[in-house]
C-alpha cells in the first residue's frame, strides 16, 4: 500500500510530491482538504506513528490562536484536534507498506523516496 496525506494548497507538500514521483509510482494521494481524514485514517496512522502527538503540528496557525500553546495536550485532544481541522495534521504523511513517514524534513523526504 502507498498512501499519501497531502494537501493540495500547500507548496511544499506540492514539491515534496513532485521530488518523490508520488504519482509516477502510483501512491493514492489524499488531498486532506477536500478529502477529509476519517477516525480509522488517523487511528492507523496513529497505529504506526506510536502516537498522536507524533502526527501533530504545531506551525498550523490556529495552533497559537486557539491558545493551544498554553494548554498541556493530551493524546485525546490531538486526536480530537486534527480530526476537527485538518490543518493539524503534519504534512505529508506518507504510509508505504507498513512504514509511515511523518513531515517534510530532508530526512524523512529521502526516506520516503527510497520506500517508494
């Protein structure tokens, strides 16, 4: 299976795409905008990833201006959090054969295009 969480607006998702030949290499891309992510989604994300936290960011801009930054988060609340707006979602996660791939750092973008 190779499954990638994107979104569609965003440049550097839109390059890491283009970097990796996401659709060259036939992934399933998911534009997390029009296409929201359901609960199981993230709960297998979540299955891999080891935890919600893992999957959530903290750049999105509703992160500071919901005063998310002086409230301690639970795992609970990311779930909940990223499921409501899917700017919370770090981006692009990318599941390749049981292996998933959180972010857009030059490390985990080297990884994914060697798994794809």
């Amino acid at each position: 299976m190779k499954k990638i969480y994107h979104l569609s607006t965003c440049d550097t998702t839109q390059n890491i795409l283009k970097e990796v030949e996401a659709v060259k290499k036939s992934a399933d891309l998911q534009d997390i905008k029009t296409e929201k992510i359901t609960p199981a989604q993230l709960d297998e994300m979540k299955k891999l990833a080891g935890s919600y936290e893992a999957l959530f960011s903290r750049r999105a801009l509703k992160y500071r201006s919901m005063g998310l930054n002086e409230k301690k988060l639970t795992e609970k609340d990311y779930r909940n959090l990223i499921l409501e707006e899917y700017t919370f979602l770090k981006r692009p996660v990318a599941i390749v054969n049981n292996k998933i791939f959180i972010g857009n750092t030059k490390a985990v973008v080297a990884e994914l295009k060697k798994a794809l």
